[in-house]
C-alpha cells in the first residue's frame, strides 16, 4: 500500500486529459487530445515532472455518459 512518501515535496501539479487540448504551462508547446502519451512525456522529459498518477475519468455530459484517459503529473 501506498505511503504518500512518493508525494513528498510535490508542489506544482498538472493534470491532462485524453478530452481535452492542453497548452504547457512553461513553454509553447501544444498538443491536442490525440497526443496524451506525448504531452505526458514532454513535461517528464522537458521539465522534470514525475508521473503521480494516471487512470481514467467517467463524466455524464448532456444525457451522455463519456469517459477518458487522465494522468496527473507533479514537481
């Protein structure tokens, strides 16, 4: 079980979905939904985040229910 230890010292998170474009919040990098791996390793390999977390999402949306890919990353 999880101790919280892998947390530690963790101030900045960020969160990318597979619904939704994300803008690096410290570059001009862009990615759209399609590119979830990409976005995820550019902010580990580019500006050293570690990967807290990463499963999915279920949302029910105007009488629909949609679900995606979410991964957390910290500094």
């Amino acid at each position: 079980m999880p101790t919280g230890t892998q947390y530690k010292g963790i101030k900045h998170v960020v969160c990318i979905r597979t619904n939704l474009e994300t803008n690096c919040e410290h570059c001009d990098m862009k990615f759209d939904y399609h590119q979830f791996t990409e976005a995820i390793n550019h902010y580990i390999e580019q500006h050293g985040y570690k990967l807290l977390y990463i499963g999915s999402e279920t949302q029910y949306i105007e009488k629909a229910i949609h679900s995606f890919s979410v991964a957390f990353l910290g500094k």
